[in-house]
C-alpha cells in the first residue's frame, strides 16, 4: 500500500479492534503514518501509551520509516476569559510531553466553541463568535495546523478553496467520506469531488502527510481503492 502515493499515505490507530500497538504493528508496512487517536476522560479512563508502549512505537517507526500524527484527547478551548488554565489544554500538554519521543508529524485537534456560539440573540452570537475565534488562534499556538476535508464535506463546504490557501503551511490533511456519519470509507465520495481534492495535492506536489481518518479495515480499503482510481484518472500510477 505504500509507496504509490505522491504523499505520505496515514490512516488511524483504530482499524483492528484493538489497543494501538497491536494496530500500527499491522499497520506498518502498509502506510507510513499512523494517527494516534487518543482519548482520556474525567473518570481516569484512557489509553494514553506507557513509556515502554512509547518505546515499541519508536522501534517500529524506526523500522518502518513509519511517522506518527497525534490526536489530542479534547476538544482545544482557552478557559473562561481567555485564560491558559482550561483542562484540555492541560491534557493536550501532557500528551504533548507523553508522545515527545516519537517526533510526531503533527498535532492535531478539534476546536470547542459550543459554549461561546450558544447565544440565541445574533449579536451576542457574532460577538461571541469573534472572541471563539481571538481565543482559537491563540489556542492554536499550541499545536500544529491540518485541513479537515472530511469534515469540510460534512457541511457541504467546498473543501479546495480552503485547502488551495492553507496548503503551504499545512502538515497534515483528514479524508474520509461521508455517508450517514462521516469517517466512512471515501468509495461514498463523488469521484469529482475526490477528483478536485487530488489535483489540489498533484499541482502543488504535496509531500505531507494525507491521514485517511477511518476506523475500519473495510473503509481503509474502500478509501485507497478510491485514492488509487482518482490517481489514475489524473494519470499517475496507482497499485493494489
């Protein structure tokens, strides 16, 4: 599966239903990045890896020219005021300090704005909103940049203006289809759109890192049958 790709070719740690390691031992070989996914809740539970969990991952990256991309485990929002202090910023610095090791590719997050956008009255909504947007920013210093085309899909955005101004600062790039959820295999996606998204990555030669961000074994090959067509109708080489 690698190597026929002009990027790097990543996908999630959660195609076998199974704990991480036992994923990107599988994965290995097959793509060269590996998206952490991780989570912790405010019971305690989470799957954040052990130091020697975080020393397998490294001997297999080094084995595998394998990169991994981290997923934080909240949504990113500075506390009440704009403060430092909010608890997902804490956690993502934690997890930050857990996976240093492995010199991710990137960070990457959600930003939480439910609570600012609330408002019923639309100018304390565009108030609100602004400040939702000063304090991303400011959030956004923590962690690195990537483009959710998935998600930009998903609200019936057109994803290649977005990607065409962000491209040249962006480091990691989400696809996944969309069918009654999203993270579902991109074989859901109009050939065309998919068309239009590869040219973008094609004329500007992208060498980043693509994370086909699904949770299966049927949509990861759902979605590189799908990545392999749309390189062929654009006339690079595909494969199997």
């Amino acid at each position: 599966m690698t190597g026929m790709f002009p990027f790097r070719l990543g996908t999630t740690s959660y195609i076998l239903p199974d704990d991480i390691l036992p994923n990107v031992r599988y994965l290995a070989g097959r793509v060269q990045d590996v998206e952490l996914v991780l989570f912790e809740v405010d019971d305690g539970r989470n799957n954040l890896p052990s130091g020697e969990v975080v020393a397998e991952l490294a001997a297999l990256a080094e084995a595998h020219a394998l990169t991994y991309t981290v997923h934080l485990p909240l949504d990113l929002r500075l506390g009440a005021g704009g403060d430092l202090g909010h608890v997902s910023l804490a956690k993502a610095k934690a997890v930050i300090e857990r996976t240093r090791p492995l010199n991710p590719w990137a960070y990457v997050l959600h930003l939480d704005g439910r609570e600012l956008l609330a408002a019923r009255d639309s100018a304390d909504r565009a108030r609100r909103a602004a400040e939702w947007q000063d304090q991303a920013v400011r959030a956004l210093e923590v962690v690195a940049r990537c483009v959710d085309i998935g998600h930009l899909w998903l609200d019936q955005q057109d994803p290649v203006p977005y990607l065409r101004s962000a491209l040249p600062r962006t480091r990691v790039i989400h696809l996944h289809g969309v069918g009654q959820r999203d993270h579902q295999s991109l074989a859901l996606i109009a050939p065309d759109a998919l068309d239009r998204v590869l040219a973008v990555l094609l004329a500007e030669a992208y060498a980043g890192v693509v994370t086909l961000e699904i949770f299966s074994q049927a949509d990861l090959d759902g979605s590189v049958a799908a990545l392999n067509a749309s390189l062929g109708r654009h006339g690079s080489p595909g494969g199997g």
